[in-house]
C-alpha cells in the first residue's frame, strides 16, 4: 500500500536525487520504500515495555503494537523466523513465523537470570544462545525450546568469573563468539574474538605456539558490534566511554569462513569523533557507525574501510538514543528514539547508503524503535 502521503514524498525524493545526481554515471536513486526483501521488523520499547511493529516493503506506515515483549529485547532474522531475545528479568526466546508477527510459534526459558544476549540459528533444529550470566554458549533446539548442549568457555572470563559473552557471527561452518570480559560495565584488560567448530561445537585453539586453547585478542577492548560481510570480519569495539580509543576492527576470512589475519583498527575512534556504539555494513567496505559524543548525543557516521576515510555525519537524526541501525539494499534504516524536547522525532529514518541523504522518516514505530531486523 502507499499512501497518498508515500507518493508526495516519493516524488519529492526523485526530484531532490534527480538534482543531486545530475551529470553523475550513478545508479537510479532509492526509493524511499523500495525494501529489498519482506519487510522490516521492530521491536519498540520504554524499557518498561516492549512491544513489536512492522514495514511492510511498499509502505511508509508501519503497522504498529502487534505484539507485546520484554522492556528489554532484541530481534533477530534467520530463515523465514524472527527470534526475540527476551533480555535479563524474562530469560527466554520467543519465535515467530514472519507470515505472522502476532502469533508465536513458541517461547522457551535459556535459563533463569541467564540475560541472553544473541542467538545466532544455524539449521531449524540448532541455535546457539549467549548470555551474560552464563559461561558458556548454550545450544538450544529453538523448534522444541530443548538444550542440546554447551560450549564451555569458562577459560575466557576474567576475575569475576564471567567471559561477558554477547554478539556471535558465523562465517561457513565457524561461529564467532565476542568475549568482552567485563567487571561492572567496563573493560577489565582484553576482549577475545573466540572461534568456534560447528561441526564439533568444540573452540578452536587460535594460537597454535602456546600451550592450551587461546582465543583472538581483539585489538580493543569491549566490542559491541560483530559483522560477517563478504572476505571480512568486521568488530566494532568501544574501549571504555570518552576514551576515544576504540574503533572498528577488521579480519580477513577465508572462502570457507575460516579467521584470517587482522589489519587492526582500520578506522578508529579518534577518526570517528566520540565512542562507537554498533556499526551496519553497506558491502565489505562501506559502512556506518553508531556514534556517541562527550553529552551522550547520538550521530551516525559513514566510513569506508578501503580508503580508511570517515564521512560527514548524517543530518536529520534528532541527537536523541540510537539502539539499532540496520542496512537494507540501497537503505539504511536508523531506529531514532527522539529526546526529551523532541519526542515526535521517535521513529525510523531512512537514507540513501549512497547519497547519504534522508529519503523519509521519522516513520512512528508506537513506542520508540529499539530494534531493528531486515525480513529477508
Ligand atoms: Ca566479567
Ligand atoms: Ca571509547
């Protein structure tokens, strides 16, 4: 459905790009609503209160409050399902067929307390799940919501006996697993990258020299961000608040996903003007980051890893909380939260991934967007 409103803005958008690409060999420019898949889901949220919303991909209306969550949740996509992680106080997973985002296919428990973090699914019947209470990568049949095992990385924590596990990725058969070991919110010394076997689920001994199974240091402590794009691996890592010595970290992987060398910090917080908090990946080198300056306003930065050059920050955005940016096709959709002054800037903003302008937004989600997964 576009509404009588999508198609003024839609003529708008191709008048404004039509200008801006004059006399350049470029693409035909984005519309506005020109999804590359099925849609957009979002989870919204108050913190006491959660619920869901949904983009359709000919639309600029989001259908809105289709479900209620946890006031802390996540979202992720694999397959046709959209899985909910149920953050600390629910501790459990809720899946839903997209064909139907009202009406769950099942919730199962990954452990009281447990504060679940990611799941990453790699087959109908094997998800892996992280928690930060939990010390190892707990492996749950999200069909049944039946534990088939563990991985056990206990050896990674740090002195409060907790590796801190969160985001995974996966690459071919390996699973990567970040380790931020934290005590109270911050860095304790190293982060590890730690490199799973899927085919054993048992980690692989990344250091071949020293005895016993060692994990990759990252290059930055306390990463927040973790994306398998084309022959990379890119981590995004924060280092402590107003440090400015963070960055996005890159590695080479191997066609079968295997962990090649680090080319370190390619970009870094110095370049990027604040402390990164996420990044969304346009291809292996075009990106955007999530961006938080010394008042805690929220920006977001492109850059592109080849040249190591950062970009002007995007106009638009209100300053207001950033949780979750996501990129689709030719778009990059940011979940605005608004601020205090300017609650009406809550909503989803869309931009071009080439001319880096704003094609609509903010597209209200009901309760501010919290966040964000791509329908394929
Ligand atoms: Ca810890
Ligand atoms: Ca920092």
């Amino acid at each position: 459905m576009i509404t009588t409103k999508g198609i003024s803005r839609f003529a708008l958008v191709l008048a404004l790009s039509a200008t801006i690409l004059a006399g350049c060999d470029s693409d035909s420019p984005t519309s506005p609503n020109s999804s590359s898949g099925g849609g957009i889901f979002i989870i919204t949220g108050d913190f006491n209160t959660g619920s869901t919303a949904f983009l359709a991909p000919d639309s600029l209306t989001a259908d809105i409050n289709l479900l209620t969550v946890h006031g802390d949740a996540v979202a992720r996509a694999f397959d046709g399902k959209v899985y909910v992680v149920n953050r600390l106080g629910a501790d459990n997973i809720l899946v839903l067929d997209q064909s139907d985002l009202r009406t769950p296919l099942i919730q199962f428990s990954v452990g009281n307390g447990s504060n679940p973090q990611d799941i990453e699914v790699v087959s109908a019947a094997k998800a892996y799940v992280t928690g930060l209470a939990r010390t190892d990568v707990a492996i749950f049949n999200p069909q049944d919501g039946s534990e088939l095992g563990s991985i056990d990385l206990s050896a990674f924590a740090d002195g409060d006996g907790l590796p801190e596990l969160t985001q995974m990725a996966q690459a071919g058969s390996f699973l990567y697993v970040l380790a931020q070991r934290l005590e109270n919110f911050a860095p304790v010394d190293v982060s590890y990258l730690v490199v799973i076997d899927t085919n054993t689920d048992s980690v692989i001994d990344m250091d071949a020299n020293t005895d016993g199974v060692q994990a990759v240091v990252l290059a930055a402590p306390n990463p927040n961000g973790i994306v398998v794009v084309g022959s990379k691996l890119i981590v995004s890592q924060v280092s402590a608040f107003l440090d400015r010595s963070g960055g996005i970290e890159v590695f080479e992987l191997a066609a079968d996903g295997a962990l090649g060398s680090s080319q370190g910090l390619v970009v870094d917080e110095q370049m990027l003007d604040g402390d990164i908090n996420g990044i969304a990946m346009v291809d292996e080198n075009s990106g955007f980051a999530l961006i938080s300056d010394e008042n805690f306003a929220n920006f977001v930065t492109p850059f592109d890893l080849a040249t190591g050059v950062v970009g002007e920050r995007l106009s638009d955005l209100s300053t207001g909380f950033i949780q979750s940016m996501e990129v689709d096709g030719d778009r990059l959709i940011v979940g605005d939260r608004g601020t205090f002054d300017r609650p009406e800037a809550s909503g989803l903003m869309i931009f071009d991934v080439n001319t880096k302008q704003v094609l609509a937004g903010p597209i209200s989600t009901g309760l501010p967007p919290a966040s964000i997964v791509i329908l394929e």
